[in-house]
C-alpha cells in the first residue's frame, strides 16, 4: 500500500504555485531598491507620460529615454532577461496596435506609416519598461502605500490588492486544470485538443466565480466591510532620494521639452 501512494504521489505531482512571478526581484539589494516607494512611483510616473507624448517623428529624445530607463534596469541589479520576456508577451500587441494606428492615421503603410508605427513601438517599450521596473524594485506592499500617500481611491487600491493576492491561486488552479486535460486526453487531434482547452477555460471561469463567491463569504464573516486593503508602512524619504528622483524626473522632462523644438 505504502509502496502505491509513493508512485500515486510520484506521478499525480501538482507543481507548487508561482508566488513571485510579478514582482520576483523586488526583495534584491540595490540603491534603486532602497529607494523611496513614492520617489520611485513619481518618476516612474514622470517617464511614462514623457515617453507617450513625444510628438511623431522625434526618434532622438524617446531613444534617451528608453537607454535611461535600460540604464536604470542595469544599476537595480534585475536581469534584463526579465524585461524582455515580459516583452516578448506583449509584443505582438503593441506591433498589431501600433500598424492599427498607423493605418489610421495614414491611410496605407508606406515608409512615413511604418516609421510612426516603430515610434508606438517604442514609446509602448519604453512605458513598459519603466512600470516594470517600478514593479521589480518595489515590494507590493510598500507600492500600495505610496499610491495611497498620493491619495488614490481606496476602492482603486482594493481592486490592486486583491488582484495581486488572488492571482496566483487562479494561475494554480489553472495549472492543476491543464495537468488534468493533459492526463485525459490520448489523442493528438486537433479538435480534441481545442474541445479540452474549451472545456478547461469553461471550468476554469466556474471555479473562479466559485472561489471568489467563497473567498468574498471569508472576508464577511472576518470583518471585512469593503475598505481598503493596503498595507505597508511609509518609510520617510530622504533628502538625497527626493534630489535623487528630482533630477531623474528633470532629466525626462527635458528629454520631453527638447522634442517640442
């Protein structure tokens, strides 16, 4: 008996859930690590309004502000292997979005279509980087704080708070659904492989609906009266930090500045 529950366990094997795949570097030791949350979300902030409003055409000033921001990855010790797999998921929809703007504007895709498109590109690499950055240097926790001490809605920072807690039992469940497909599926069609993902998706959305309703139960019968949920203390920002975030907000708005000339 001992000896089937070994191989039951050895073969019906649920691999752990991913508890780090948002913010997995945020606990590194770096200066950009120990930054202030706030300082970090206002330049972060800063970068990406500056980057989505070059004007078109302006190549030069959104290059220096996507080699900053690179520059940034490099000092927070993060892996650029981690940004461009984030990438590589969003990707094709910015390049479709991009074309979609482009045949927009211009009507077909010549050689002025195509340079505004490599422009929405980067302007879209560009934001994504400097978010991920902000999220990979910072501890969800302390990042709620700091939008709260901005004064974000709290209903907001509830939305934020249980995405984050909740995602990862989705994702596991997900996992443990596709394990099960896997399993009862012996046949390499086509269309029983797209009946098995249909299948799945649909439990899938039965079991969310399910473990929210449950989760939602929980939260009443502990107390829960629909406040919000942040927490993280707000450690106080130094001198040298908000000159430190000074200057690189500076930096990015006359990067912005310079391509209105």
């Amino acid at each position: 008996m001992n000896h089937r529950l070994a191989s039951c366990n050895a073969v019906c094997h649920f691999p752990p859930v991913h508890h780090s795949f948002l913010d997995r570097y945020s606990d590194l030791e770096s200066p950009l690590h120990r930054f202030d949350a706030r300082v970090k979300a206002a330049v972060a902030a800063v970068a990406v309004v500056c980057a989505a409003t070059v004007p078109p055409g302006d190549f030069a000033p959104l290059s220096l502000m996507l080699g900053a921001i690179l520059a940034l990855w490099l000092f927070s010790r993060v892996p650029l292997l981690f940004l461009a797999k984030r990438a590589a998921v969003l990707l094709p929809f910015i390049i479709l979005m991009s074309l979609s703007a482009a045949w927009t504007k211009h009507r077909h895709l010549d050689s002025g279509a195509l340079l505004f498109a490599s422009q929405v590109v980067l302007r879209a690499v560009a934001a994504l980087a400097a978010l991920s950055l902000l999220a990979s240097t910072t501890p969800f926790p302390k990042l709620l704080a700091a939008l709260r001490w901005y004064r974000v809605p709290p209903i907001m920072l509830s939305l934020m708070a249980f995405a984050y807690r909740f995602i990862y039992i989705l994702v596991d469940e997900l996992e443990k659904l596709e394990i099960g497909r896997r399993s009862r599926e012996f046949s390499g069609k086509l269309k029983t492989a797209w009946l098995g993902r249909a299948w799945m998706l649909g439990s899938f959305l039965v079991r969310s609906l399910e473990r929210s309703e449950r989760v939602y139960q929980a939260m009443l019968s502990r107390g829960y009266s629909g406040g919000a949920v942040a927490s993280g203390g707000e450690s106080a920002a130094g001198p040298a930090e908000v000159c430190a975030g000074a200057v690189a907000a500076s930096f990015f708005v006359t990067l912005r500045a310079w391509a209105e000339l």
